[in-house]
C-alpha cells in the first residue's frame, strides 16, 4: 500500500529522508505517493525491508527505545511522536539516509488509523458488537458468538479465553488486542465470509486507543465494580473511561445498557447511538425474572416467554437478558433465539462445575474482583448445601492491592471454610499478598481460614477435607492453564487439578 494512502486521517507534523526535512508538497509527491509499504507493525522484533515500524508509548514500555533495531531489521518507515536522540546520531552520520520518519502528534491514534488504513477499515463490513464493563464480558461476547453460528451465520469473536473466525479458534493474549491485531483480525473475518462480530472492550483498549477507529453497530454494558485501580487510580477514571466507548457510539449504532447496576444509566447519557436497557429487576425494554433455580440450571422468564437456561444466579440471568436483547435489536427471530438459549452452556471457567464422590461438587470460576467473587458465593449459597461452602481463592500479584482485604471480607461472610491461596503471584511474595487478603478478615473469617500458598495443594485440601454434600468454589482463574510465579509462567489449570483430587479422594476411600 502507498506510504500516502496508509498516512490518510493521521495527524502528521513533519516528515524527514534522512536528514532532509520534506515540504507537504515534497512529501506527497517524491515520498509518500510514491513508496510501497509492505506491512504495518509496533513489534520491531517481526520489521523486515519494506516495513512500517509505528513506534507507540506504551504502559510499560516505549516503541521509541526501538525505532534503532527495528530499522537495523529492515523497517524503512518510521512513525514517532519525536525522533530519539540516539536516531539523531544515526542520520547525522550517515546511516539512515533511506529511511522516512513521520513525526505524528499522537502514537497511538497514528497507529490506530494507519491500521484501519491498510485493512481497508474491516469493520465497516461487519455488524461489530462490542461488550464492556467489569464482569460478564466473556460470557456475553461468547454467549453471542455462539447464538448467531446456531443460527447460521458465520461470525466472529475477539474474547479473553479465544478468537474465533467462524470456527476456527485463534490464542489470545490481551482481552482486546492493540490496532494493528484487530484489524488484521477482522480483515481475515471479512475475507472468511463472517457478518458479525462480538468482542471484548476492555478499559485498557479504550484508554489507550485500541478501539479508536473501529465501527461499532452496537454495545453493551454489563456492570461497572472495583477493578483496574492500579491503571486508573480511581474509580472514578475507571468510570468514565468505559463512558468514552458509548460516547463515541456512532447513531445508527445501538448502546444496551444494564439498569441494574446503578451507573447503567450514566453510561449511555451522553451516547448518540439508540438507548435500551436490560433488567432483572426494573422496568426495562429486556426484562427477566428467576422463576426457580437448582445446580443443574434455572427457570427464566424473558419478556414475557419462559424459558429453561443451564446457567445459574442473578448475574448470569442479566448475561443471558443482554444476550437475548442483543439478538432482538440485530434482528434474529425471537422463536428461534428462545429455543437457543435452552441449549445455551457455561463458558469456560465460568462456574464450570466437576462433581466428585459423596455428593461433593466444584465449581471453577473467573471471579476475580469483589463484586464476582460476591455473586458467586451468594449464587451458591442460595442453593442451601447440605454440606460446607467452600471457597478457594486468591488475588494476582503487581495488581490492584486494594481489592485484597475486600475480597477476604467477603469470603468471610459467606464461606463455611476458605483456603487462601496464589492466583497470579507474578513478581510479588504469594504471602505477602496473602497477608493483604487476610487484612480483611475478622477473627471468625481467620478461624475458618487456612493459608496455602501452594494453589494446588490449597484446591488439594479442599477437595480431600470437604464434608459429603459440600460445595467448592475454586475462584479467580477459570480458564486459565498456567500461573505466573516470580516472572515465570508454569502451567496450572483448577479444573485439570480439581479432577485429579476428585480421583484421589475416591481411591482413599
């Protein structure tokens, strides 16, 4: 693609060959009409000859510090904000005389629009769903992915456990990936045939422009609790930049809202897309009751029709309430979606349940901030076992440490036994962490506690000390097969280690 052509929309202040700084016109005649780029990328470790490289200041690094070995790997196009003091050296001496830089304002808006730019802007050819919000993103994103390929169409999904384009699955790494993966990913979903797409919108995408030039036939909001204060500082910002993805909802988009939670109309007040809400528990255009529920799934009344779900508790009710919202307002035929959602299951690591002897069951779950772990425990609670309500979590290292106390509090409060244990430890001392979460606990949540750093001996002990009819929440991982110790990533999955337990509780018995 030319070099003028991937530049459209970016806001441009100079441009340079080499040490040659170029006029507008120079450089939109000699330069930028008349090179070919072959590709686009903010990783110099993938630049070869013929590449752009965009240099992008990150959260934790800056694509700045690399612009010398991405061009020592062959980039000859460069996009910064300011051109480094070390590169300066280089094309005074000599060395960078075939090289163009492209000073832009801003990195990461650069990056975003030149993405969209050399994919020919793929999600202009697709009905784009986003979902944002603290918890219940994955499951909706899925959840839909999985109604509208029953019903024929060939979609695609962006999510934190998969990719999918139609039903070939793709890893993940981040929840939304940056600029660049995106829009390479939705360019394969258009060539693949896919009409719709449903992704995750995490706060990082938004705040950091991921998203930037994407078009969005609708969104969704689930729920906004405490999580991400490490990146945010304060709610507040965390708040408001999830607002920011309904603000930029164009008009023929629609933007579905969660009135339940008490920012579900403040999400949407300033949005020029179509407002609707979801309930269950207000007068809403999507409303649900819980007509009753047990272990194997609950009774739900959606407007108006009844309809059996293999799903339990409230948050899943209003997962499964947008979900059917959502299906309406694209247009699926109402009978059919009913009849989809009875066949509908769990996702993933989201109270994906594994029974073992003596009436004894797991379940493994994603909750991870206080308000999940809360509605799960609550959920459980609320099918009265006959035995204990175990609860086996822990909280990720060099994360928000505030939500630790809280999270020891509220397993205190419902839990009849708690093994407190690592998640992600990453850099910092599982026992410190550890100590946080007990920070929270009052002397009775202390008593009923043990401490085990080790996960999988803490889900181990769980398993093998359970009272015959008890039920065991394994929470904070769900799908995860892996756990970061001191940088290190080793493999560990809850629902693999809970079946080992369960076998080994048998044998001894």
């Amino acid at each position: 693609m030319k070099l003028g052509d991937l530049l459209n929309g970016v806001k441009v202040i100079r441009e340079f060959l080499g040490q040659e700084e170029l006029s507008q016109s120079t450089a939109a005649c000699s330069v930028a009409n008349a090179v070919n780029v072959s590709k686009v990328t903010a990783d110099s470790r993938t630049c070869k000859r013929g590449h752009l490289f965009i240099a992008v200041k990150g959260a934790d690094a800056d694509g700045h510090r690399y612009i010398g070995k991405a061009i020592d790997a062959g980039a000859q196009y460069v996009v910064c904000e300011n051109i480094p003091e070390d590169e300066e050296i280089a094309v005074k001496a000599g060395k960078r005389e075939n090289i163009t830089y492209i000073v832009v304002e801003n990195g990461r808006e650069a990056e975003a629009k030149i993405a969209a730019n050399y994919y020919d802007n793929p999600s202009h050819a697709l009905k784009l769903v986003g979902v944002t919000g603290t918890n219940g993103k994955t499951s909706i994103a899925t959840l839909l992915y999985n109604m509208f390929t029953t019903l024929g169409y060939k979609c695609g999904l962006i999510s934190t456990i998969a990719n999918y384009i139609g039903r070939e699955k793709f890893p993940t790494i981040n929840t939304t990936p940056g600029p660049i993966q995106l829009n390479a990913l939705m360019d394969q979903m258009v060539a693949k045939g896919c009409k719709y797409c449903f992704m995750e919108v995490s706060s990082h995408a938004i705040d950091q422009g991921r998203i930037a030039e994407l078009k969005y036939c609708g969104g969704i909001f689930t729920n906004i609790t405490h999580d991400h204060l490490d990146y945010h500082k304060t709610f507040e910002n965390y708040r408001n930049c999830k607002k920011r993805f309904f603000d930029n909802l164009p008009s023929d988009a629609f933007a579905l809202t969660n009135i339940d939670d008490r920012n579900g109309e403040y999400m949407v007040q300033n949005t020029k897309a179509q407002v609707h809400t979801y309930s269950c528990g207000n007068v809403a255009d999507f409303k649900t009751r819980i007509l009753e529920q047990s272990i194997e799934g609950m009774q739900l009344n959606i407007n108006g029709t009844d309809v059996w779900c293999n799903f339990i508790g409230v948050y899943n009710a209003e997962n499964l309430t947008a979900v059917y919202g959502t299906a309406m307002l694209l247009g699926a035929p109402h009978d059919e979606v009913i009849k989809i959602m009875s066949t509908l299951h769990s996702v993933a690591g989201r109270l994906e349940y594994f029974k073992g002897k003596d009436n004894v069951i797991a379940a493994v779950d994603y909750a991870h901030t206080p308000d999940a772990l809360e509605n799960v425990l609550k959920t459980l609670q609320a099918l009265k076992p006959k035995g204990d309500l175990i609860c086996v979590f822990g909280c990720g290292g060099d994360r928000d440490k505030t939500k630790r106390p809280e999270m020891g509090a509220i397993a205190g409060k419902y839990a009849t036994k708690i093994f407190v244990t690592s998640d992600n430890p990453r850099s910092e001392d599982p026992m410190m962490i550890i100590q946080d979460i007990k920070a929270g606990m009052d002397n009775d949540a202390r008593a009923k506690a043990d401490f085990i750093p080790d996960r999988l001996e803490a889900i181990r002990s769980a398993v093998m000390t359970a009272k015959p009819n008890s039920l065991i929440l394994i929470a904070g991982k769900g799908h995860e097969d892996y756990q970061i110790i001191c940088g290190v990533k080793h493999h560990m999955d809850d629902r693999e280690t809970v079946q080992i337990a369960f076998k080994e509780r048998e044998n001894l018995s």
